[in-house]
C-alpha cells in the first residue's frame, strides 16, 4: 500500500469532505502534482477555490510520483476529471478523462503550431541535405538542439550567418554539446531588437494566468561584426544572468498564447514563449514549454529568478490575472463538462 503524506491526509480532511447532498452524484477532482513543480500551499488554494465554486466537486491532491492506491481508489468512486502538468508517473488513474503535460519534440510542436495557423520561425532540421537560401531565411539564423533538458538552459543555441550553416553528424560535436543527443534544428533569426526580449503568457487550458515581457538588461550583439563575435554571443535569455521582467496586459500576445494552446489542446499549462519582431511589429511563438515544470509561482526550478525579482513582483504576478482562483474557475468549467 502506498502511503499518503501526512501533509496530503490533512488537506483531504480540510477539503476534501464529501460535497453538499445533491440530486445528482459528486464529481471528484484529482489534481496530480509532480514534487518540487508545484507546492502544496499552490494546489490547497487551487482545491479551496474549488470547493467554493462548486461545492459539488471533491478535490483530490495526488503525487504523480506514487502509486496512490488508496486515494486512487476513492477517486474513482464518482466521475472524475485528471489534470497533472506534467506527465503522469507511477500514479495510473483508475477513470476519468486525463489531461497531462508532455515533452513534445520541438520540431513535431512547431510543425503542430504552423499547421493551425500559428505564426513561428521558419525552422528545419538541419540534415546533410539542407540547402539555405539567405533569400529566404534571412543573413542570420539560429541553431538550436532538440534535446529538451539543455536547451532549456539555453545550451548549444547561437547566431550564425546563414551562408556558414553546415551540418555536422553527432559525433563531431564536442562531448558537452547537445548536438551529440540528437539532431541540431535551424531557425529563422527574429530580431527582437537591441535588447533580448521574449514573452512569457503561463496559460493553463488556454487562459492565461500571468503575462510577462522578459529583456535582458544588455545589449544583443552587434549583428554587423564579426562572424567569432556572432556565435559566440548568448541569444537565449535563459541563458544569460542579468534580465528584467515587466507584467503586460497585452491583447495581441494573449490572444496568439490562446490560439497556441488550440493548436495542442491535451497539455493543460503551457509556458508560452512569444517574440515581437522589431522592425515589423510582428509576434511569433517560439515555444510552449509542455513538460509541466513552468509553474513558476512556486516551483523550485524558478526559485533563483523569484529571489531577482523579489517578493513584491511575485505577488503582483500571481494577482496579475487572479491566477489561483483563475486555474480553480477553469477547473470547475472543466470537471462540470467532462468527468467521467
């Protein structure tokens, strides 16, 4: 038998009490959570709000990490809806519709975004093959590895001059460079302008629950000098230590996070990079950040970047768009529709 976290019996005994008598059964709630992604204080605000809503719901705070056979079990007594943002581990749900984060492959994410219309970077795989034509992609592009986990950290990307693009097999890479763990994409360069700067919309089931303009605090590249200089300049914000960040209510950039999350409707948080081009005005989605680790709220992964900010910006992200209560509205909408 898996045994519960104390934490998680108390929060079942504060919350998770039976619903109000009512014609018609309960529906239950399992919010599935991955340790260190998400806190608990998060998700037993996420449940209160619930309840408050609709009383008829009976939420459940399950580790994707454990089995959860027992609490599992009461789940599934009633209809039930699953939401983890990231994917499920060990916990297998025993009914219930389940929407789940995953780690998509980035080429098959943006290929996914293009084909419902989504603007992004023209991008390739770069392949022997490949011919690129300036005309096209622009004098500059960007590559980039397909490995998730380090090109999350902003390794192996850089600025190139389009003509100096040639593919390399895996194992002409340096030890330490992504580009030995899978192919290498291209990517059309969007000049975000003199400073870096990307977007950053949290949605969870396509609305949004804070929107951020992160810049770096120095100068890009000259993108006239050298061809050393160029590649060997940090391109990824991520990647780089000193960055600002601004809340913005901005319509275009909400809308084009909502259609983005249309375009992949199974992955419930998405952490949507967008990127305006500065001579046109134009904005793109980089990426969606599928994998669930982007509840930056609380999750240890963006612990340092909270400390940057500092605890009033924090507050005032979370209030931006009523986030805990936001998530438990659209929770309710959801279990109302399709437990099962």
């Amino acid at each position: 038998m898996t045994r519960v976290p104390g934490r998680f019996t108390a929060f079942i005994k504060a919350v998770a009490q039976p619903p109000q008598r009512r014609s018609e059964a309960p529906l239950h709630l399992v919010l599935a959570y991955k340790p260190g992604w998400q806190s608990i204080e998060d998700l037993t605000a996420i449940a209160r709000h619930v309840v408050d809503i609709e009383p008829g719901i009976r939420p459940f705070i399950l580790p994707s990490t454990l089995r959860n056979s027992v609490s599992g079990k009461m789940a599934a007594a009633s209809p039930t809806l699953v939401v983890s943002p990231g994917p499920l581990e060990t916990f297998r749900p025993r009914r219930g519709k389940v929407y789940q984060g995953a780690q998509i492959p980035k080429y098959e994410e943006i290929s996914r975004l293009q084909t419902a219309g989504v603007p992004v970077p023209r991008t390739a795989i770069l392949a022997p093959d490949l011919h690129l034509d300036p005309a096209v992609w622009g004098e500059l592009v960007i590559l980039k590895p397909t490995d998730i986990p380090t090109s999350s950290h902003g390794m192996g990307i850089k600025l190139v001059r389009t003509r100096r693009v040639r593919y390399k097999p895996p194992a002409e890479y340096p030890d330490s460079h992504p580009g030995r763990l899978g192919p290498m994409l291209v990517q059309q360069y969007i000049d975000t302008g003199e400073k870096l700067t990307v977007y950053r919309v949290l949605t969870f089931f396509g609305e949004p629950l804070y929107a951020q303009l992160n810049q770096a605090s120095t100068r890009r590249v000259d993108l006239d000098g050298p061809d050393e200089a160029i590649e060997s300049a940090v391109v990824a914000l991520q990647a780089g230590d000193n960055r600002e960040g601004i809340l913005i209510d901005d319509d275009e950039v909400l809308s084009l996070a909502r259609a983005a999350h249309a375009a992949l409707p199974e992955i419930p948080l998405k952490g949507c990079d967008v990127i305006r081009e500065a001579a046109t005005g134009k904005l793109y989605v980089l990426e969606l950040n599928s994998g669930g680790n982007t509840w930056h709220f609380s999750s240890i992964y963006a612990e340092p970047i909270r400390a940057l900010y500092g605890r009033e910006f924090e507050l005032r992200r979370q209030q931006q768009f009523d986030a805990l209560r936001t998530t438990a509205r659209v929770l309710v909408d959801r279990t109302r529709r399709e437990a099962a």
